[in-house]
C-alpha cells in the first residue's frame, strides 16, 4: 500500500457553492462525464468530490499540485465506481509508482464521504 485517504463534504456546501459560483465552480471541479452521470444532483456531487479528496491524500499531494478536474470517478450503474487518473494526477501515480487507486464512497442527507488507498 502507498497511501490512504478519506474525507467527508457537506452536501449543502457544494449546493451554496455552485449557487454562488454557477456552472463555472462544477466545471472547475467536475469532469464532463460526471457531470452527465451526477445530473446535478448535489449528494452524488458532493461524493465525487469527497472521492477526489481522498485520491489526493491517498497520492499524498493536494491542490493545487494537481486539478480536481484531473481526478475523474467513473460509474457505469453497474459496477463499484472506479477513479480514472488524468494529466498531473497521472503523472504522480507514475512517479510513485502506483499501479491502482482503489475507491468508496457513499452520502446520506446531507453528508457525502469518500476513501482511497493507492497501492
């Protein structure tokens, strides 16, 4: 194992954020395939982003070493989600050679949380 990670959002900060900010906060965090599978509902939303957290920790780096948007939590419906690794995010996982980054996440009312080990 490289790394763990884990965080917790409140969904209402993700809701007040994208009020205040409007599409350009999502966008900035958000890649536009999870834009589609969220269809702005906040709790997945705020899973997402919970998820991207933990990555971060879990690669051991923050923002803004790497983009939110270069951290993409793929789900089909069907399959636990996965994490797909883009541009800096990748380039990290390369340097520390770390062959998988390994997801959960989960929300309920008004929290989302999200945990990643990288091995």
């Amino acid at each position: 194992m490289k790394g763990i990670g884990t965080d917790i959002v409140d969904v209402e900060r993700i809701k007040k954020s994208h009020k205040r900010w409007g599409e350009k906060f999502l966008k900035r965090l958000f890649t536009e395939n999870e834009l589609s599978y969220c269809s702005g509902k906040y709790p997945q939303l705020a899973g997402r982003f919970a998820a991207k957290e933990a990555v971060m920790k879990a690669l051991g780096v923050g923002f803004p070493s790497i983009l939110f948007s270069d951290i993409e939590i793929v789900s089909d419906g069907n399959s636990p989600p996965s994490v797909n690794l883009l541009n800096r995010a990748k380039k990290i996982q390369e340097e520390k050679d770390i062959s998988s980054v390994f997801i959960s996440l989960s929300h309920i009312d008004d929290k989302a949380c999200g945990f990643a080990i990288a091995v």
